[in-house]
C-alpha cells in the first residue's frame, strides 16, 4: 500500500480537472487521472509526470457502473485506500436550455453525468476513502447552481438554463444530504464553484484560466481535521445555496 496522499480527479484530462491534478501533483500526491477518453487521459499523465506529479490514468466513465467499479478496484489494488475524491467530471447537456424550448434529453444528459455520476463515483469511491485518516470529497459545481442568486430574478446570473443550472442546484443538494449522513465520521465533503473559467464546456469564453479555477478544488482537498463540510465556496468565501 502507498503511503502517499492519494486523490482521484475525475474529467482530469483536461480543463480544470488536468489543473486541479497538477495543483494536487505539486503537493507530492499521487493523483490517478480519470477520464473516459483513452488517448487524452494518457497525454494528460504524461504532461503531469514530466511536471514532476506522481500521476497515473484512471479509465473512467462515471455514467458507467460497471466502469466505475473497475476504477474502484483500480485504485484499491493501487493504494489500497483513497484520501481525496474531487468529483469534477460535468457536461452541459447541450443546447437550446431555455425553459421553453429545451429537448428533455438534454436535462437528463445533464442531470446523468453531474448528479448521478457523482453519486455512482463517490459510493463506489467510499469504502477507500473510509480507510483515510483524512478523506476530503471535492464536488465541482457552480454559483448558476445557486437558488438564492438565481431566485433574484433581476440579477444575471450565468444564461438562461433549464438542464445545466438546475443540475448544479441539484448537485448541491445531494452534496448537503452526504454531508449530513457523514457528519459522525472523518469525511469532509464540500461543493465547489470554480467561477467562470474558459474551457470547451463554455466554447473558451470564460474569464478566468483553468488554474485559477483549480484553486477552490485544491483548496477543499487539503482542508485540516477540523475545516468546514457541507459547505459551497469560491475563491471569495462561502457561497449561498
């Protein structure tokens, strides 16, 4: 078994993910690079070990049970155990998301891979993060996620969304539910908004760069004993839900 700090970043073969993998590479962690795409996922290790990160792929689709259970088994004959889970793989669903004209297909892509793949990831991931003396769940989500901002309905917050807004409320409430389930044991979970940074979700037209996004993750996962859990922050402090 390694002794080392071990963390699982899913989507991180790119984008804020590969950011959030380096960030943890920097530290002296063993990072495992979970991503779907088989040549990104292995150019995504190859740049983190020519950085100096002790980082290793992880195929993984989190809208697949049965590949997540391999991830599990991956990572457990690996290392044996799991300190860090950042779950920050997350799709938009598509276009159009106004209300009015969006395709249900649409939500429910949104919904399958940035709730239920972060639950089919995490219970899978549990049993080794039990066996950490500091387990730390990271969830990406984002302030468009935020009822008590979007209820202004005079403030812009993010474009009009049916699928990919609401999925990130709802990923914020399953984030609130762990963390009172998990409130008697060691686990801090947290969600996360990386605020709005360019990558391909948003065609590259985010102001922020992928390593500033990372910050909030990188931050979350090195929490002490004793840091907050079931909360959502950014870069600014806390986040209202």
């Amino acid at each position: 078994m390694s002794e080392n700090t071990i963390a699982l970043v899913t989507g991180a073969n790119k984008g804020i993910g590969f950011e959030i993998a380096a960030g943890l590479g920097a530290l002296g962690w063993t990072v495992g690079v979970g991503a779907r795409n088989e040549v990104l996922r292995e150019e995504a290790v190859a740049k983190l070990r020519a950085a100096g990160a002790d980082a290793f792929g992880v195929p993984l689709d989190v809208t697949d049970d049965a590949s997540v259970t391999a991830a599990a088994r991956l990572i457990e004959d690996r290392a044996g155990r799991l300190d860090v889970l950042v779950n920050n793989a997350g799709v938009t669903g598509g276009m159009p998301q106004a209300p009015t004209e969006v395709d249900p297909a649409t939500v429910r892509i949104a919904v399958e891979t940035n709730v239920i793949g972060v639950i089919r990831v995490t219970n899978a991931m549990l049993p080794l993060l039990r066996r950490s003396p500091s387990p730390r769940i990271v969830n990406m989500s984002s302030t468009v996620g935020s009822l008590t901002l979007q209820s202004d309905l005079a403030a812009v917050i993010g474009p009009l969304s049916a699928a990919y807004s609401p999925s990130k409320s709802f990923l914020n409430a399953v984030t609130i539910q762990y963390a009172k389930e998990l409130r008697d044991t060691n686990i801090l979970i947290n969600a996360a908004c990386p605020g709005f940074v360019a990558t391909d979700l948003n065609n590259f037209r985010g102001t922020r760069t992928p390593e500033e996004g990372a910050a909030i993750a990188i931050k979350l996962a090195t929490l002490p004993d004793n840091g907050p859990t079931g909360s959502f922050f950014d870069d600014s402090g806390v986040v209202p839900w």
